[in-house]
C-alpha cells in the first residue's frame, strides 16, 4: 500500500461531508434554516474552502509521485496538508459560531494557521518536485556521455 493511500481514502470521504454540507446549506437558504447574513458569509467560505482545498489535495497526492520522498516525508506532507485544510475551512465555521463580526476570533487564528500549513505543505511538495526532475535530469546527462 502506497504511504498516502489511507490520506486519500480520507479526502474522497470528506469530499462527501462537503458535498452534505452543501446540502444544508441550501436547505438554510431555501427557508428550512435560518441564518444572519454574517453565519451565512462565514458558512459559505468555510464550505467553499473546504471543496476546493480537498481537490487540491487529490492533486497534491499524485503529484506527490513525482518525488522522491520516502514514505515519512510523503505522510509527513500529507498530514500536513490535510491539517491544514481542516483548519483553514474548520475556522471559518468556528468563527461563524463564536466570533462577531468584524473581530478576530479563536476561528480567524484557526484560518490562519491553516493556511500556513497550506502554504508548508505545498512549498514542501513543490521543493520535492524539483529536486526529483533535477536528479532525474542529471542521470540522464550521465546516461549519454557515457
């Protein structure tokens, strides 16, 4: 089993809670909920963020064969990614239900350290790239001068 096989199981499954998520949403919207206009901004970029971050990750992980990474790194990367997106799109929803608007929040700090997690993750992966195609590259130079 590949290192990040499980990592992907995971993304494919929340994908699904997203997907949910966007079915509350709408149920909200269409008068089966009600929320402020506030709870629906912070709803919808937490939503949103969270769709988007967990196709990235599905992207993240097959390009993640493009590496040379061993098996800690690739789960290290993963982890990180993937906490990341939690906390990115999990702030916006904790703000939502604690902060006020127009104020940082436990919620606003949670974003936050979820997008420098992000920002590791993909800094990481792109490095990893790189370095690979860069080795690649020289075996390939020493291949055919030999």
């Amino acid at each position: 089993m590949r290192p990040t096989s499980r990592m992907i199981a995971f993304t494919l499954f929340a994908i699904v809670t997203v997907e949910f998520g966007g079915w509350s949403l709408l149920g909200m919207l269409t008068g089966q909920g009600a929320l402020t206009d506030f709870e629906e901004q912070f709803f919808r970029a937490g939503h949103a963020h969270a769709g988007v971050l967990l196709t990235l990750a599905l992207i993240f992980f097959v390009i993640m064969d493009r590496t040379d990474f061993g098996a800690s790194r690739q789960r290290l990367l993963g982890l990180t990614l993937l906490t990341g997106i939690l906390l990115q799109s999990g702030g916006f929803f904790v703000h939502m239900l604690i902060g006020a608007e127009g104020a940082a929040s436990t919620g606003t700090l949670l974003t936050r350290a979820g997008a420098v997690l992000l920002a590791v993750a993909l800094i990481g992966l792109g490095i990893g790239v790189l370095k690979a195609e860069g080795r690649r590259q020289s075996l390939e130079g020493s291949h055919s001068s030999v």
